[in-house]
C-alpha cells in the first residue's frame, strides 16, 4: 500500500504525467498551478479506427491527490464545467482513492450532458500502472533519482522543433499563439507527430536557468527531424542561434519570414555600406570562389537577413518563404503535410 500522503501536489502531478506517457500519450504539457482553468496536463493520444487511418484525440486531464479526503459532486461538478470550456475530445479525473458510491452514481447520470467522453483513474489504476513500471514507483516513493532531462516523447513518426519569438516570460504550458494554433491544425490530419516548443521547458529567460534551458533546447533539437523557425520580428537572435545549431547537425529546416519585415530587407543603394558590413561579417583574406559576397549584395544587411540567405545559398534543401500572420500556419501546415510524404 502506498502512502499518497507523501508526494506533494505538484509531484503527483508530474507522476501521472510520466504514467500517461508510458500509456503513449505525446505532446504532454503540464500546465497544473494557480491559474490552470481546470487543466493539470494536455495530451494527444493517437488510435487506429481501421487499417491505415488514424485518429488523434485532444486529452484534458485533472490530477486530485485526495489522499485523505474524497472528491465530493460539487468537487466534481466544478472540475467538469471548467473542463467544458476547452472543449476536449477526452477528459480524465486522476485520483489516488476512489469515487465513493454517490458521486460514481451521480457521474453515470450527467456523462451524457457532455461532449467529450469522460474518464475516471482511480487508484486502481495508479497501483496497476506503478507495477508495471516500477522504477516510477521508485522515484515517487523512494526518492531514487533518476537523473533525467527534460525529454521530448519519443513515440511519433516524425518530431518537431518550433524556433520563434518567446514571451518575455516562458511560463510552462503558456504556447506562443502560432505554436499552438500550429499543433492543433497539423494533428487535424491524424498524424502522429510530436512538437517540441521552448516554452515546454518552462524557464523565465532571465539567467536563472538558461544555461539549463538552451542545453534542453540543444538536446532537443538533436532528438528532432524537422526544425520549423518563424521569423516576425526584426531582431529575434535566439532565432536565428536555434536554427544555426538545426543547420550545424544537418536538421531539415523550414523558415517562415513574416511580410512585415519585408521593408527592411529592401536593398537601399548604400553601396559602401553593405560593402563595409560584410567585410567585417566575413573577415577573410582569400577569394571566394563560390562568389558568395557578390550573391548576397542585393540583400539588405539587416541584423540577421545575411545568415538567412547564407542558408539559401549553402543548403537548397532548406525551406526559406514569405508569409503573413494570417495565412502563416497555412502555410506551415502545407509543408509538414508534403514533408511527411
């Protein structure tokens, strides 16, 4: 018998995160703390409907470590209409004790009032998922350590990278609007396919734990085959370093370049000046067979724009095109759908 009563809120939590990728959920993101609206963990869970086609299902979880106490119908009934907001395709109540019999019975009448299916893991469950993983149970009632980095799931058929604009704060859970208007448009078509987004890492970028945090993001973008960059600012030099790293480990790379930026990318006729600010980008003393100084003078030499067309002229295969806010996930949608064929 297990003593719930020993792990905290926020390490029961994490325990039903690992549990449900174990069961192969992909994309998790816990999001559990003040403020979740009713959302512990998201998760996507792929099933086969017939031979050859695919589902995947939008997964809202709650974790309720009641280890003393029982989850009451106005417990439950709250859970359920703050879960209603979201609209998932799934939603599972994780709990380390059971539904006492009139909130099991008052459930069985009101499953039906919504859309998504319904779910309940008692700690049943819980106790048959630890066995099966008993270095899990080692962990969480041991103290063994484990040791381990944040890791992306490895259980889809193709992973991706997301490099963009970050908020000033990455609050675990809290996705960039085009990477989570990107993930749910691209699991429409079924695919299996795994993201990894900077902010999964959850590190405020303030120098607390950034050298933890670009090591995560190193580590990932090794594990990924496709790296898939939106520039829409004019200066975004974290960028640009995730997707030098992607090309230094010859990672398939997709950039997106938002039109608004475009005028600073507009060839001024400062002749002088573009020759003096790629002299001092190159700094070399031999010629250039390859001609790339005079293949690169009609772009505008702002910030970061040379490395971009650095990239086009060294690797074909890099995918480099304009776009526009409204029509960018579109846009990216479209080439992971080619990519994947």
């Amino acid at each position: 018998m297990k003593d719930w009563s020993k792990l905290s809120h926020v390490r029961f939590e994490k325990l039903c995160s690992d549990l449900l990728e174990q069961n192969g959920f992909f994309n998790i993101r816990r999001i559990g703390g003040s403020g979740d609206q009713g959302r512990d963990i998201l998760a996507n869970k792929q099933i086969s409907l017939i031979q050859g086609l695919n589902e995947v299902q939008n997964w809202l979880i709650q974790c309720k470590r009641y280890a003393k106490t029982n989850i009451t119908v106005d417990d439950l009934n709250h859970e359920l209409t703050q879960a209603k907001a979201h609209n998932p395709d799934y939603y599972a109540l994780i709990i380390c004790n059971t539904l006492i019999p009139s909130v099991y019975d008052w459930l069985e009448s009101v499953k039906s009032d919504y859309k998504f299916k319904i779910n309940v893991l008692d700690v049943d469950w819980l106790d048959r998922q630890l066995n099966r993983q008993p270095f899990l149970a080692k962990e969480y009632f041991e103290n063994y350590d484990r040791k381990r980095s944040y890791e992306i799931v490895e259980n889809t058929d193709l992973q991706i990278y997301t490099a963009g604009k970050m908020p000033s704060e990455a609050v675990r859970g809290a996705l960039t609007w085009w990477r989570e208007a990107l993930q749910r448009e691209i699991l429409k078509s079924g695919q299996k396919i795994g993201f990894y987004h900077p902010e999964y890492a959850g590190c405020d970028h303030n120098g607390i734990y950034l050298s933890e945090t670009i090591l995560n993001d190193f580590r990932m973008i090794l594990k990924s085959n496709l790296v898939m960059a939106y520039l829409e600012e004019n200066e975004q030099y974290g960028t640009i370093t995730e997707i030098m790293i992607a090309y230094s480990l010859n990672k398939q790379i997709a950039i997106f370049i938002d039109e608004n930026i475009k005028i600073e990318m507009v060839h001024k006729n400062d002749d002088k000046k573009i020759s003096e600010e790629y002299e001092k980008i190159f700094e070399t003393n031999h010629s250039c067979p390859c001609n790339l100084m005079n293949e690169l003078m009609p772009v505008h030499y702002n910030k970061y724009w040379f490395l971009v067309e650095f990239l086009r002229q060294k690797d074909s295969s890099i995918h480099i095109a304009m776009t526009k806010k409204e029509k960018v996930i579109k846009d990216m949608a479209l080439y992971v759908k080619n990519f994947s064929k």
